[in-house]
C-alpha cells in the first residue's frame, strides 16, 4: 500500500492499490478523517483492484457528505468500476436522493454509455421512486437496455415496485418494449401481481405478446388467481374506443405535452382522461 503523501495520481484516475485509508473514511462516512487524509496528501482517485474508487464506496452508502468532499478534492465524477459501474449507479442502487443530486450537480453523466445497467436501471431495481424521478427529469434514457435486465420498466415491473413504473409509464416508457420477446406484461404476470398486470394493459400492454417460449403473459399466472382474472376480462373485454384514443393521443403527444395541457385552465376531468393518475 502506497504511504500518505506519496504522489499517486496518474492521468487523472491513480494507480492501482489495496483498499485504503480514505476508502474506509468514505465508506464509513468518517469526515473528519476523510477530511484529514485528504488535507495530508492522500489521493482522492485512488483504485482498488476491482476498480472502485473512494466515491464509489461513498456513493454505494450514501455517505453525502463525503462525497461532496470527495468531488471537491478532484474526485472522478464518472469513474467506473471494474463491472463498468459509476459513482451515480452506486448512489442510485444506494437509494440516497441526495447523494444523487450531488453527483448531478457536479456533472455526473445521467446516460453513461455501459454495457451495464445504467443509473436509473439502479434506482429501479431499488425502488427509489424520487430518484427515478430526478434522473427522468435529467434526461435519464427510458429505453436503456440491458442484455440481463432488459429496460428500466422491465426491472421495476420484475421487482414490483409499482410507484416506479407508474412513473416511467407516464414519462413515455414503452410499455411493449421486449426482452428476448418477453415485455414488462411478461413479468408483472410472473410475479403475479394484479395491480401491475392491470396498469400495464392501461397504459396499452399487449396481452397477446409471445416471449421467446411462445407464451403469452397469463400463461405465467396461477389459475383464478387475481392476476389470472385480471388477463381474462381483457381478453373477453376489448379496450373501449375512448381509451384506445387516450393512447393514440399519448403516443402523438408526448408525455410534456400533457404536462401543458394539465397547466391550461381544462376541467381536471378531461386531463384525467389523457394522463393515467
């Protein structure tokens, strides 16, 4: 291990090392020492071997404060671990909201190109549906994929975490978008869960949808469970006229055009009809 004060920063990044002094500090949210160490010479750029820097240790515990104090010091907004990962993916998977308007503010990349899954894949998958959020209105990328996870509504749909589909659905996620041919549809029924089943058809989920097995979503339900029940009114039940034309609206429009619409002085009745509450 490199001693305090010893030059370590090379190109920016610095070299590789065992965990250190200022990866503990950031990981337990020790700021003083943190503080310290920095102060002392340490550099904040420091790797281990599988590529994780002190902000990322401090991203992954939403340790806020040492990351303010990291990025300050010069930390790697957009270091990436040895599985691609950023500071911003750690943060988001961590749940820490404010850890995540940190690393925006100072320049974190919302749509870091990896092969991975991306910051709001992470908030997804760990329901943080204020982050998810925060990064839509960033520009977070909704149709990111993923060779194992697919979208982010494929990873909220498969974990249940219904506050954070209902957000990508009325962001203008693609509700059919497919996975080896199998759609959110495919796991909301999988996880057979009803409320998810039947959001995902109102906002135009194709029931008829084959994956990769060639089986429909319902396939995947337990008999006369509620999930069950809820694909065999649809499939007796056709959407109505109305709503076919509220989707056809929505794709044409756009989901910030329903946000103008809903500030113009329209009855609260009609703007329920375009946007899914």
């Amino acid at each position: 291990m490199l001693a305090l004060g010893t030059p370590c920063c090379w190109l920016g990044y610095g070299f590789w090392a065992e965990r250190t002094p200022v990866h503990e500090a950031a990981r337990r949210g020790e700021i003083l020492q943190l503080q310290q160490l920095i102060e002392n010479g340490a550099c904040v750029n420091l790797v281990t071997y599988d590529s994780i820097t002190p902000l990322h240790e401090a991203s992954l515990r939403g340790q806020t404060r040492c990351v303010e104090l990291l990025l300050t010091a010069g930390a790697q907004v957009d270091a990436r671990n040895i599985d691609g990962s950023t500071p911003l993916c750690d943060a988001c998977a961590s749940g820490s909201l404010e850890c995540v308007k940190v690393l925006l503010s100072h320049g974190a990349k919302v749509n870091p190109p990896l092969y991975t899954a991306s910051p709001l894949h992470e908030a997804c998958m760990n329901g943080s549906s204020e982050c998810v959020r925060l990064l839509i209105s960033f520009g977070a990328n909704l149709e990111a994929h993923d060779c194992h996870f697919g979208t982010p509504l494929h990873v909220a749909c498969a974990r249940e975490h219904l506050d954070c589909v209902k957000i990508l659905l009325n962001a203008g996620a693609k509700v059919n978008a497919a996975k080896l041919h199998e759609t959110a549809l495919h796991h909301a029924a999988k996880v057979k869960n009803a409320d998810l089943v039947e959001m995902l058809i109102e906002f135009g989920g194709n029931i008829y949808a084959r994956d990769n097995r060639g089986r429909k979503p319902s396939d995947y339900t337990w008999t006369r469970s509620p999930a069950a029940k809820c694909f065999e009114h649809y499939e007796k039940t056709p959407l109505s006229l109305s709503h076919f034309c509220r989707l056809s609206l929505r794709r044409a429009a756009g989901q910030q055009a329903l946000v103008k619409i809903s500030q113009l002085n329209i009855p609260p009745r009609l703007i329920r009809y375009l946007s899914y509450n």
